[in-house]
C-alpha cells in the first residue's frame, strides 16, 4: 500500500475507534497516542526504502523492526501516561489530550502492567532480529529498554531533565533508520546516517510543540524541559532551526530527484511553512493541531524520501 495511503486510512479508522473513549478498548488505544505513531513508523519505513535501494530489502527483519519501534513507542507512552501522574505532572489545567490515567479510564497498576507487556513485546521482536544479524543487537535493545523507563521514571527522568529532545533525535530518528537498514545490509552508510539526523531533527519538533504548549504546566510541576529551560522564544526557534536544518541535509538528494519528487516536496515544504504559522501564532489547545500537524509531517518526510529510494532502486 503506498505510505500515504496507508497514512490517511489509519487518521480515519482511529477517529472511528477512539469515538467512545471511555470504552476499555477505547480507552487503551487513546493511552497509546496512536496520532504519534508516526513517529516510530517513519524512520523504519525510511531504513527499509534505503535497504531497497542498495538491492538488499528483506521483509521479515523489517517486519520485526517496524514491531520493535511500535511496540517500544507505545510502552514510552504507557510509562509517560503513568509516570506523569504519579508525578502530579497530569493536573487538571491540563491542555494536551485527556491521559487515561489522570481520567480514571485505566488504574494506575493496570498502566503500569501495559507498559511492561509492551516493553516485553518490543524485547521479544528484538531477540528475533538477533538471527538476522548478531548478538550485539542486545545492546541496542537494552538502551530502547533503559530509556522507556528512564524517560519518565527514575531518580533522574530524562524528560524533566531537559533531555527528552537528545532522546527523540536517537530513539525516533539515528537508532531506528541506522539500525533497520542495517540489519538488512549488515553495513552502516554515511547517507542512512545523514538522512536519520534529518528525521530525528523533525521528530523532536513533535516534542517541541507538547513542551511549547505545556510550558506554565511544566513549570510548576518542576518538569525542566527545553523550553522551561530556554524560554518559549527559544522554542520557536528551535523549532524552525530544525526544520530548516533537515531541509538542507536532503536538499542535494531533492534536487537530483526527479521532478514530482521534486512537487511533492515543494507541497511538503508548504506544509511544514503552514505549521510553522500556527506554533508561531496559536495558544493554549489550539496547539495540538500544530502537534498533528508536525506528526504527520514527519511522516511525508520519510514516505517522500522512501519513494525516492525505492523508485531509484527499481531502476524505473
């Protein structure tokens, strides 16, 4: 199915889905943040298309990456969803979408087992990709494993610590693209390297706008992330620097593309511009648009590009 297909057929189903929110089912797939899901499919589907242009595309290892990454996200933000309860970080004036557990949708043990059985769920699919490449891969699947938790929970959680950016950059954009194409390649590039610092960048735009909207939220409850640190100015900057800094790390693939390559991330680039409107001028619950909106860019980024690859690749 082509990505952007796929894309809009999953927006619909899941507003379907989530219309009764305070269903049992309903209320787990809201605690999964399926609109984000994006964010760990992107980088996968990118390390793929990149394998399918050096001629060495397997989908099976591919298949249990894209598990991996979905699993792993999700667990991330079970922990988030628990974490930041127990923590008072859910409060009542809160302004991005309702938490189930702050809700009384799902108890707080009920969360805290989800998150293990999707942590266990990501180890599992990890142990398989070790037949495709080598035992070193744990490693890789110990530090996902660490910073699920490490994240939120802890003595000294990542994302009141103002590293929940650094974590974004390598959990959503250098770990999964690198790692997916090379367990299918057994090799690393300088280009697959180059193109998941340029994802990254734009996935820790999603994070941008969460903490640029929760700004006054996270600075009472002592949540020190970027932008409680630097400023809501600092923000806004950020967010653009990395756009611009993505952009130009693609620029001189985009310009030996073909011309509706080119189109499309000429369209791309207007959406991105669009979005960049709205951080600069909405407030408050206006802003989670901004934060689909980011989300979905990201995921064009890596669809275009992966057609890219798999169109070069097929010598079409």
């Amino acid at each position: 199915m082509c990505p952007f297909c796929f894309y809009f057929c999953m927006q619909i189903i899941l507003k379907t889905v989530m219309e009764d929110k305070k269903s049992l089912a309903g209320a787990w797939v809201e605690a999964a943040r399926p609109r984000t899901l994006p964010a760990s499919v992107s980088p996968v589907l990118l390390g793929c298309a990149l394998a399918y242009y050096d001629g060495m595309f397997d989908i099976t290892p591919a298949v249990l990456c894209l598990l991996v990454a979905l699993f792993a996200q999700i667990a991330s933000n079970f922990a988030n969803d628990y974490f930041d309860f127990k923590k008072g970080a859910d409060r009542e004036d809160r302004l991005g979408p309702e938490r189930a557990v702050a809700q009384g949708w799902i108890t707080p043990k009920a969360m805290l087992a989800g998150t293990f059985v999707m942590l266990g769920l990501a180890c599992l699919s990890g142990l398989l990709l070790i037949c495709f490449a080598d035992w070193r891969l744990i490693w890789v699947g110990l530090a996902i494993a660490i910073c699920v938790l490490a994240y939120s929970a802890g003595p000294f959680p990542l994302a009141y610590n103002g590293l929940g950016d650094v974590c974004v950059l390598l959990f959503y954009g250098v770990i999964p693209v690198c790692f997916t194409y090379y367990i299918q390649t057994l090799n690393f590039s300088l280009l697959s390297f180059l193109l998941s610092v340029a994802l990254g960048l734009l996935s820790v735009n999603i994070l941008v706008v969460n903490n640029y909207r929760d700004y006054l939220q996270d600075k009472a409850a002592r949540k020190r992330t970027t932008i409680v640190l630097f400023g809501r100015r600092f923000g806004r900057v950020f967010y653009i620097l990395n756009e611009c800094v993505a952009f130009l790390l693609v620029l001189p693939l985009v310009l030996d593309a073909p011309w509706w390559i080119l189109f499309l991330f000429g369209i791309l680039f207007a959406l991105c511009f669009y979005t960049t409107r709205e951080l600069l001028t909405l407030e408050g619950r206006a802003l989670n648009r901004t934060l689909g909106h980011t989300a979905r860019n990201v995921f064009l980024f890596a669809a275009v590009l992966s057609l890219l690859f798999v169109y070069v690749g097929s010598g079409l």
